[in-house]
C-alpha cells in the first residue's frame, strides 16, 4: 500500500525508476533520506565486550598477552580495565563481524556457553545499534581454574 503523496510504503520509500517502475528502498534507521549515521569501531566492540562479560560461565576476555598486560594495568592508579579487551569488530554501513577471544569457567559446557554469548552478543549489537550481525566467532583460549590464579607469588628475598 504505497501513500503516493510521500512516496512511503510499509516497507520503506517508493520511487520510479528511468522505466517507470515502482522501487522500494528500506529505511533502516541508519541510512534515511535524511541522514546517515555512522557508528564506530569501538562503539560495537564496547557493546560487544559487555554483552559477552554478561553471560554466566566467561572467567575473561583477551588472550594471554592482552590479560597479562591488563593485570599491570589493573594495578596502576587511575587506569581502567578496557571492555574491549578480547573483541575485534568489523563494522561497515548497515553490518557488523565480531571476534571475540575469551576464557571459560572450568567446568562450562563450551558449546552452550559459545550459543549463549553468541545469542546475547548479538542481540545487544542489533538493539542498540541497528546494525546487522553477520557472525559472532568466538575464540576459547583458555580456561580458568579456580585458586590456581587468586594466590599471589610470595618472594623469599623481601620480607
């Protein structure tokens, strides 16, 4: 049902093309008529991060190198954990890839961990962004033992 007055169409705008014919383009919210917005990297893989520390049975986000050099970091005054440790996104015009690296819990069934994380990855990025996730893969590189990181090093010299 096209309102010919504006051109709307329940699926979007209608326009004639060069023949003659009735085209319908989709309004999606990020690409109108007018204005597009954009939304950045690091915005998606924010969303990403958090959506993923969210579902029971993820210890960690990031790899060995990434964890080490955020524990130093954790120790510095002032400086704050990066909720996009572990994520690396790729976002174009209406679609978004996400990579995520992240340690389970022992004792985790990794196959239903890696549908949940998925499922609520992806559910946040298309609420809050309106961008189409094409694949959410997720990289388990680790798992976490309870008590075998909580023990601090104790150094003999200095007493």
């Amino acid at each position: 049902m096209t309102n010919t007055a504006t051109g709307k169409t329940a699926e979007g705008t209608a326009t004639r093309n060069s023949t003659g014919a009735l085209v319908t383009t989709k309004d999606d919210g990020l690409v109108t008529k007018q204005g597009t917005t954009s939304i950045a990297d690091v915005v998606v893989q924010k969303i990403a991060g958090l959506a993923t520390r969210e579902v029971s049975g993820v210890h960690d986000l990031g790899g060995g190198a990434a964890r080490a050099f955020g524990a130093i970091r954790d120790r510095i005054p002032g400086a704050s954990a990066s909720v996009g440790q572990g994520v690396s996104v790729e976002v174009g015009e209406k679609q978004a890839a996400v990579d995520l690296q992240i340690v389970v819990e022992y004792g985790v069934g990794i196959a239903d961990l890696s549908r949940s994380v998925r499922r609520n990855v992806i559910t946040a990025i298309e609420q809050m962004t309106g961008l189409e996730v094409v694949e959410v893969n997720i990289n388990v590189n680790d798992v976490y033992i309870p008590g075998e990181d909580d023990e601090e090093a104790v150094s003999d010299r200095v007493k």
